[in-house]
C-alpha cells in the first residue's frame, strides 16, 4: 500500500502522518488489497482551478478524486462503475477551506470534514457513486459508519497538531 499526503494549503496546520495512518486504517477496513493513492490538502482558490479544469463546474468544492485505475488519463473517479475494487489507484483533492466552512454550518469540526472527504473519496474509488438520489443515500450511509468507526480509532482532533518527532 502506498499512500502519500500532500498539504499546499496554509488555512489550517494538519498533521499528516495521522492523516496517512487514518487513510490506511479506512483502506484495510474496506479490504483495499493494493493501493496508490496520493492525497492532496488544497485551498479554495486551488480547488476552484480543479474543479473549473477538469469537471467544468464554477467555484470550489469540498473533495474530488481522480481513478487512475482503468485508464491512461485522469478522469473523475464517480464516473466509475465497477462495484468491487480490491485495488485502487488515483488521487484525493481535499479542500481544507471548505471543511472549516462546512464544520461550521453542520456544527461540527474541521478535522472530521476532512476525514469524511476522505472516505468519500476512497468509497469513489472503490466503486461508489452518489449520482441518483437512491445511490447518493447508500454512499452517505456507508460514509457515516466507516467516518463513526475511524472516530473510534482515532482522535480526529489530533489532525490539527503537528506530528511530534521522536528523538
């Protein structure tokens, strides 16, 4: 498994190798046999660039993900219609301004959006779609009880303190 986590936003500081051990965990709790995945921590100007290139949707957004898996190019992964996946390939784009955004407005904290970014990118990765209104419902399911089950795990409070170095 290979997961590699990017940060070019300065909103928040985050720390990323929790980050990392959470997305590992999240894989090893959907059965993800293989997997390269990249996660990057964007702002909202860098998120509106994206979403502008590659979806032709105007503004930002709080997460997309592109499934290098079944082609050459990137393309957005909830075009995927494979049901089972036990490898995954592709990358995350988080939007770490619209997480402080959305936490307020949902009345909850910025770390857990950012974890539930996450799942939801990995859940289109593993062939998930949120297209249909009976769809979108069973994903967000899905996405609440492996979000509920991290929590358990892990304090995702501790995403916003910089990882300690050991001596």
């Amino acid at each position: 498994m290979s997961v590699a986590v990017t940060n070019s936003q300065r909103t928040r500081k985050i720390n990323l190798r929790l980050l990392k051990k959470i997305t590992g965990t999240l894989l090893m709790e959907l059965e993800v046999e293989a997997a390269e995945l990249a996660i990057c921590l964007v702002d909202e100007a860098e998120m509106t660039r994206i979403n502008e290139t590659f979806l032709r949707h105007g503004g930002s957004t709080d997460v997309i993900t592109f499934d290098y898996t079944d082609s050459d190019s990137a393309r957005p992964a909830d075009s995927v219609h494979r049901v089972t996946c036990p490898a995954i390939q592709g990358e995350i784009f988080v939007c770490v301004d619209e997480a402080v955004a959305q936490a307020r407005k949902f009345d909850t904290n910025w770390q857990s959006e950012v974890a539930r970014y996450i799942v939801h990118g990995v859940l289109h990765l593993t062939g998930h779609n949120d297209h249909r209104p009976a769809a979108r419902k069973k994903m967000k399911r899905e996405e609440n009880r492996l979000l509920a089950g991290l929590s358990l795990r892990f304090s995702l409070a501790q995403l916003s303190r910089p990882a300690r170095i050991s001596a």
